[in-house]
C-alpha cells in the first residue's frame, strides 16, 4: 500500500510564478515530514521539512504547509525558477521510527 | 564539502553474479541508511545502522542482501546471485541520531549507485 502519494507525476509553470506541490498520506503515525529535490543522476537533496506539531515552515522562497487533519501537505516555491526544474519528492517519518516512506515524486518544469 | 559518497556510480554484471557496493557517510553522521528507487518511484528504504548495529531490515531485503558497517564507519551492501529485478540505483543516505527539542530528522542522501543486472 502506498502509504505516501503525490497524484501529480508532473507540474508545469512560468518562471516568476508560485509552484505548488501536494503529497497525501495515510499513515497516523507520521509525525515528521520532508521534501526533497532530485536532478538526474543525482541522489536526492533536502530541501526543508516540517514537524507535525507546526502547520508551517518557511525556508527562503520554500513553504511546507501541513494539514494534519487532511493528512496533506504541500510545497510552495515562490518565485518559481528555472534551476528549480527537478523531481521533488515527499517522505515522511513514523513518531517510532527512522526509517523514511516516500511518495513517487513530481516532476517540475520551470519555463522561462 | 565531505558529503555522502557512494563506490561505483554505475556497475553492470550479469544475472547471477555477486555485486558489493561501498557508502561513505558523512563523518560525524552516526546513522546510515539505504534505500533502493527504481524508474519512476520514490526510494524504498531497505535497511538501516546506527554506529554499527543494524537496527532495521525491510522485508524488501531478501536473503540475498547483506549489509554492513563493521567499524560504524563506510557500509557496504552486497547482492549474492543477481537477478533482473535487482536492477535499481542504490541510494545511501546519513543523519545525525534525533537531536533537539523538536528532532532533527533530515537524510543526506549519496548520489547513488545505478546497478544493471543483464
């Protein structure tokens, strides 16, 4: 069962414009989360992460938003540019474990 | 900058040969992890060592893998009798155990080593 799910296999948008990423989960036990961006032939970077006990964490031009209730969280990146062209993944991380649960990812394209 | 590395970036070998794979974690990262991602998926978490205990195994680790961190330094990963489906990169990854008041969860990930199983 694909416990972290991020519907959108690809997202296309005008550079200066906001990007939106979602990722639903369905695991009760999730209590940290974390995107993550990945060129090709590159491992996946970390970009910026959230802790079930905030709604929000802003880094620079990147927001988490986290709806616990919803169990959804999603990724702003404003403004939007051309280097941000990548897949972007969300993982999250059970309160007893370490172990990382990723979603299939999202392919971003940034137009100039 | 001494990130994660990851020793070969590519090796190809043929159906039933045995393949090692080397990770270097970041050096003062006391947990080491790997995770395997195949075409179009998110990495799947395989095992998992702080210092050099093996903590966690996924299910996904048959007996064919192996995986160990002799020293709570480098890990290596080995495959034993390839099969086709092993075909995957191999992604290590090292943290620093949970720290702070709120934890401190984030992975560093190596760039991979893409395995083709012929």
């Amino acid at each position: 069962d694909q416990q972290v799910k991020q519907n959108s296999p690809s997202l296309s948008v005008q550079e200066g414009r906001i990007s939106i990423l979602n990722c639903d989960y369905t695991n009760s036990m999730f209590d940290y989360f974390l995107w993550y961006k990945k060129y090709p032939a590159e491992g996946p970077t970390f970009l910026i992460s959230i802790s079930s006990i905030k709604d929000k964490n802003e880094d620079g031009r990147f927001t988490v938003f986290l709806n616990k209730s919803a169990k959804h969280l999603s990724l702003h990146i404003v403004p939007s540019q051309p280097g941000d062209s990548a897949v972007y993944f969300c993982a999250a991380k059970e309160t007893s474990g370490s172990r990382l649960t990723f979603g299939e990812g999202t392919q971003l394209t940034v137009n100039p | 900058d001494t990130g994660v590395s990851q020793d070969p970036r590519h090796k190809i070998t043929k159906r039933g040969q045995n393949v090692t794979f080397r990770c270097d974690p970041i050096s003062e990262h006391n947990r080491l992890y790997w995770y395997r991602q195949t075409l179009g998926q998110g990495p799947e978490f395989l095992t998992y060592f702080q210092n050099e205990a093996q903590l966690e195994k996924s299910r996904l680790l048959s007996d064919r893998f192996s995986a160990e961190r002799p020293k709570g330094s480098f890990s290596t990963l080995e495959i034993q009798r390839t099969e086709q489906g092993d075909s995957a990169m191999y992604l290590c990854a090292s943290s620093l155990a949970e720290s702070g008041l709120a934890g401190s969860y984030e992975q560093y990930f190596g760039p991979g080593t893409r395995l083709t199983v012929t």
